[in-house]
C-alpha cells in the first residue's frame, strides 16, 4: 500500500514500512482533509455495569455514577443482551426520543430505552454544576469544564442552578468532538452545549 500527499509543491510517498521518500514536483494540487474522532471523550459517560433487580427491573450504571432504568416491558432481554454484548468502558450515546432517552451502545450498535434516576450510584464520580449565569449561555463544572450554550439551548440551561448534578454525553446533534449533550439529572432536562478551552 502507498500514500501519496501534496503539500505546497513537495510530494511525499510513504510506504507500509519505514521509508519515505520526497521528491520536487512542478504541478501542485491541494487536498482537503477531514480527519474525525470517534474516540469517546474522557468527561463522557460510558458503560460500567447492569444490574438485574428483578424479572422486570434491570438497571444500567454509567461511569459517572449515573443510574439508568431500563424500561420494563426490555427487561429479561434487555439484562441477557447487555450482560453478554456490553463491555466496561464501551461509549454509551444518550439521546433524547420524544420524552423518551435511549441509550445505544455504539460499539455494540444496541439500544434500550430507559429513564435516568435521581439516585447516583457513586456521587465522587458525577459531574455537578459549580457556577452558571443568569443567562443560562455559560456554566462551569466543580472539575474546571467551561462549556456555552446557544441561543436555543439557553432557554432550558437557564433553569439550571449551581450543584445539579448532570450527566455529559457526546452530542447526537453534531460531529464536532466539542459539542455535548449534557442532561441535569435534577431537572430531567437537556441540552446541546459546546465545550471551550481558556
């Protein structure tokens, strides 16, 4: 296998080994590139164990203490096929269905619906709200995550209120590796934020 690229009027080719080699060229054609990740962020939750409680109550917890409820009518199935699917660490996707939350494993590609409890399996692991303005624009977290709201989004984060605890999950809504959904377990509510470095 060979790669070629072109960059301002030097080609370099690489080969599956060790060498490269460069050499002048007098026709020069740009590339765009688009590199994505798809790596799961570390703030983000990911899946950490199933409990079954009963025949019909099984109950997901996430990285970040967050406990997940299966609905009942998933829940023999639901246990069987996360227990023997789902692996420790594997990037759990939260989205927002109507007033129903899915979470999607995506490397497993499986789904189940489910309602977030307000307990919390392991509160020195949650992400709670340590500033917010009036506005609902900027909030920060007590770990030092700054992260802004759009217009849109600020009609809902300005209900937030320093020390709800909320779950940080990569944004269905964007590829951009900056874009979260983020989900206050107090309020049951979400939205789509934008992480910032200072």
């Amino acid at each position: 296998m060979e790669v070629v690229m072109s960059i301002e009027g030097v080609q370099g080719t690489e080969s599956t080994g060790y060498e490269t080699a460069v050499e002048e060229k007098e026709e020069t054609k740009k590339a765009d590139l688009k590199i994505h990740s798809y790596a799961r962020p570390k703030i983000c939750t990911a899946f950490q164990e199933v409990k079954k409680l009963d025949d019909s109550r099984v109950t997901v917890i996430l990285s970040d203490g967050s406990m997940w409820d299966v609905n009942p009518q998933e829940g023999e199935d639901a246990f069987d096929t996360i227990s023997s699917n789902w692996k420790v660490g594997d990037d759990i996707r939260i989205r927002k269905d109507d007033d129903l939350l899915v979470l999607k494993n995506a490397r497993a590609k499986t789904a189940f619906f489910a309602t977030l409890s307000k307990k919390c399996d392991d509160l020195s692991k949650a992400f709670f709200i340590e500033k917010i303005d009036c506005t609902g624009y900027a909030l920060k977290t007590k770990a030092g995550e700054i992260f802004v709201a759009g217009y849109m989004g600020s009609f809902t984060t300005q209900h937030w209120n320093e020390g709800q605890r909320i779950i940080i999950n990569k944004s269905t809504h964007s590829g951009r590796y900056e874009d979260y959904e983020i989900f206050n377990a107090d309020t049951g509510s979400s939205a789509w934020l934008t992480k910032v470095s200072i």
